[in-house]
C-alpha cells in the first residue's frame, strides 16, 4: 500500500457490526457529515431479543438521532427490580423513578432489541452518507499512516473485494476479528458463569408476574425474571457444572425450570439459548487509525442492564472526535482520550455488576448493604449509578479550571416546551448565564436570560459557564468572565 496517496479515501469511517453500538455510531457519524461505510457478515437484523433494557442518557442519544420519539412507543418504563430470598422476602430494593429524570427521560427502559434495530437502520436509510453492505464478511485489514485498506467477502455475489477509508471501526461483538486484528488482549475481572435464557411470548395475561424484574436471589439456583414489552417475557437461569447447553435447552427441561410461574398453557417459546456471562474489558481500544466499541472492546454482567449502554455511549463519546480529526478541525490525538475516558466508565459498572451477580449467587445480605442504604424497615435500597468519565488528555483543556470534566450533563426543558437536546443537535454548545455575542462558526450558545430553565444547572455546579460536548458530558467550567472568554475561544476553534 502506498501511504503518500494525495486523494481522499472513498470512505471516512468503515465500521464493522450493524448491530445496535455499529448503527448508533453510524447514524452520529452521518449527522456529522462524515461519509460512513457499514460492514456486517449477516443478511439481516437478528430477529430474537437480546439487550432488554436501556437508561435515560442512552435514550438522550437516541433523541440526538432522532429516533427517541418513536422508540418510545415501543418501550415500556420499567419500575425497578427487587431482590428476594428463597422464601419470597424482600431482601433488597432498587426502585427506578416513574418521573422524569434529569436528562428529561424516565430513569429506565425494557425493550424488544429488534425493535431498537430497525429504527436505527429506518434513520440510516434517509442518510446520502452513509453506505451498507450485508452478508460481507471482514478477512483482511491493513493500514498506513492515511488509511486502512479493507478486504471482506461479498457473499452476495461470492466474491473479494476490497474498499478504503481513513479510519475503522470494530463494533462486531464478543468474538470481535477486528480486536483479534489489532491483538489486543483482554483484562479478565473475574465472572464467568453460564445462564440459560429463556424468552416467552405469553398467551394470556398474567399480571400476577408483576412489573418488576425480579432477581430471585436462591443460592442453589440464582434465576432473574425481566417484563419485556407487550407480552414478552424473560427468564435468566443460572447452570450447574454438569448441566450441558443440549439438556437445558430441550423444552420439556425449560418448561420444568419455568413451572413455578408459567406453564405451556400460559405461553410459547420464543427460544431457549446458554449464553457464558463474562467480565472482560480489551485492554487496547484503538492501534493508529483502527479502533474497537462495544462487547468488542467489553464484556459485562447482565445484572446492572449496561451491556448494550455501554456500546452506545462508546458511539457518543467517538463520533464526534472522529468527525473533528477527519476534517481538520483537530489531530488525531483527540482519539486517545477515548479509552482514557470510556475505559474507566464501563470498568465501573462493570465492577457493579460484579458485586450484585456475587449478591444474586451467594444469597449476602451483607454484600446488599455494602450496596445500597439500609432503610428503616430493614431491606436495602440501591441506586443508580451516576459515574464520571475517565480523566484525558483532549487538547487544549489543560488551559482551563474544570473540576467538573467529565461528569455528564442534565437536559432542561427550554422556553415553548422545548428539550435542549432538540435545540443543539449532536454538536457542542456554551451555556452561560448572561448572553455572550455571537461565537464564530456559528457555535451555539444557551445563557440564563433567555433560558431561566438552565440557572439550576448552573447553581448546582457553582459556576457561570459550561462548555458541553456533543455527548453531553461537561469539557470545562468557568467562574470568572476570563474563563468564559477562554471557553468561547475553545467552542470557536
């Protein structure tokens, strides 16, 4: 390959998985203007749930997609999860707020993944920048300092070919080829444990089986029930080490293992599948111009419902610094900062996921204290997680004071009912508590004046101004009116 080549790649960004993290990714990249090619080895959407829930800053990406709306009629609000002993006690309670959080969403979602999928591909198909190509296999990849040259097989027309762009993308899953490419090994936490999933379409309504996901904390046998949308149902099952994946999948096995709640009556199999839960995170993220998101860079317990949140706030958190590197607007050093601040994020929940997996198996009351409050009646309560983003090395922020960097960012409602998210787009704004004149580049700026709704923002921080990024994670703070110059200048840039 020639790496003094002084044309443009055909692609910006190759990305490898059409799955929910791949198209997510995509779909920013093309609000950005990036020119996207998509890759994926399968022909279609993989018809059967998998992910069943998502959070209130997930679905905040979503909105900056422009999918939010819509998904949320296919969603249902999920109230929370309750921890019980073998005899039905309550043995500790994590209640998800049925009003509105503070990223003008509701805390927590169950979903059908499919669901999820098709509006994400529906939203790519509007975008002239964004290329798909199915049932192409990924064998081949090769870099210079300009690109990554790409060979994959067209099952379609049973043949090789190759394509180019400036950067690529592995969002292709646990057993990622792009990881494998880039040889970056995997730091093990710990878990590793064998599930069985069973998913029910229910025949009759049975609200006796609540709304709540229920983690049925026996030590003999740890199982998890989940209320999916409309009539879906889930149940995890925790294997013993001489139970083999062909003997529990057989339906007769599933239906005993499901007896004490539902019969063959109530419902049908959707499907029954052993999946081996695991803890790892890839302890390389990016090798030059080639990089990993999602369960291709981690892998994550069920139990805090953050597997597929993590994939999508990877896509939020790399869009837009590979928009900025591929149109100059800054080096490509911005792109380190992605394992610097996403690494340390998904280690912890990951590491949560880990103790309420350890409580969920061991049956420990003690391990429930630690994680959450004890209340007055005697059972735990546990809360979400509200976790900042690793420290990094982006450019330019070392100039600034910001003791906030890196925490995430609330969503007011602006004047005529108006979220800010649909006021900004996926693009960085200032927010100030004066107006500011008119920043270069059309940057956008939001000041208390015209906005009063933004002033309880700001009175929590302490500050005057806040820099926030497309993601919506907070760049840098200011105080005095030489910091918010400061900040001005860095939006401007």
């Amino acid at each position: 390959m020639n790496s003094d080549r002084n044309f443009r790649s055909e692609f910006d960004v190759a990305i490898v998985g059409y799955g929910p993290t791949g198209a997510t990714l995509a779909n920013l990249l093309a609000i950005c203007g990036v020119k996207v090619l998509l890759l994926d080895r399968e022909p279609n959407i993989y018809h059967l749930p998998r992910a069943v829930h998502f959070d209130d800053e997930v679905m905040r990406v979503f909105q900056s997609i422009g999918i939010a709306e819509e998904l949320s009629k296919l969603v249902r609000v999920n109230p929370g999860m309750r921890f019980l002993d073998p005899q039905g006690n309550l043995l500790m309670n994590w209640p998800r707020k049925q009003e509105i959080s503070m990223h003008d969403w509701y805390a927590s979602y169950r979903l059908h993944q499919p669901d999820l999928e098709k509006l994400l591909r529906k939203n790519l198909e509007k975008k002239k920048n964004v290329t798909t190509a199915t049932e192409a296999e990924v064998t081949k990849l090769e870099q210079t300092d300009s690109e990554v040259l790409i060979t994959y097989f067209d099952r379609k027309n049973q043949s090789e070919r190759q394509v180019r762009a400036s950067y690529l993308v592995g969002c292709d899953g646990a057993n990622s080829f792009v990881r494998r490419t880039i040889k970056s090994d995997m730091e093990d936490f710990g878990f590793c444990e064998r599930w069985l999933v069973v998913d029910v379409l229910l025949k009759k309504e049975k609200p006796e089986l609540g709304d709540h996901s229920i983690q049925f904390c026996n030590p003999d046998r740890p199982m998890t029930y989940c209320r999916s949308p409309g009539n879906r149902r889930r149940w995890e099952i925790t294997l013993l080490n001489d139970e083999t994946s062909e003997d529990v999948t057989k339906p007769n096995r599933v239906w005993d293992f499901l007896s004490p709640w539902i019969s063959e009556e109530d419902a049908e199999l959707e499907r029954s599948v052993v999946y081996t839960f695991r803890s790892e995170i890839a302890k390389k993220w990016r090798d030059g111009r080639i990089l990993i998101a999602g369960d291709a860079a981690h892998l994550m317990p069920p139990f805090m419902g953050q597997g597929m949140c993590a994939g999508i706030r990877d896509a939020s958190n790399l869009a837009w610094k590979l928009a900025l590197s591929i149109q100059n607007k800054i080096g490509s050093d911005i792109l380190d900062s992605y394992q610097e601040e996403r690494y340390m994020h998904v280690e912890q929940y990951l590491k949560a996921a880990i103790r309420l997996g350890g409580l969920i198996n061991s049956l420990d009351r003690e391990g429930a204290l630690v994680m959450a409050k004890e209340r007055e009646s005697g059972k735990a309560k546990m809360s979400s997680l509200s976790v900042r983003l690793g420290d990094s090395s982006i450019p330019n922020i070392s100039k600034t004071n910001s003791p906030h960097q890196g925490k995430i960012f609330g969503q007011p409602k602006l004047s005529e009912n108006k979220r800010m998210d649909d006021l900004i787009g996926y693009e960085p704004v200032l927010i100030t508590r004066i107006p500011m004149p008119p920043l270069q580049g059309n940057r956008k700026t939001i000041d208390a004046v015209s906005e009063p709704s933004i002033t309880p923002f700001l009175d929590d921080l302490n500050v005057n101004a806040v820099l926030l990024r497309p993601d919506r994670y907070i760049l840098a703070t200011a105080k005095t009116n030489e910091e918010i110059n400061l900040l001005a200048l860095l939006i401007s840039q």
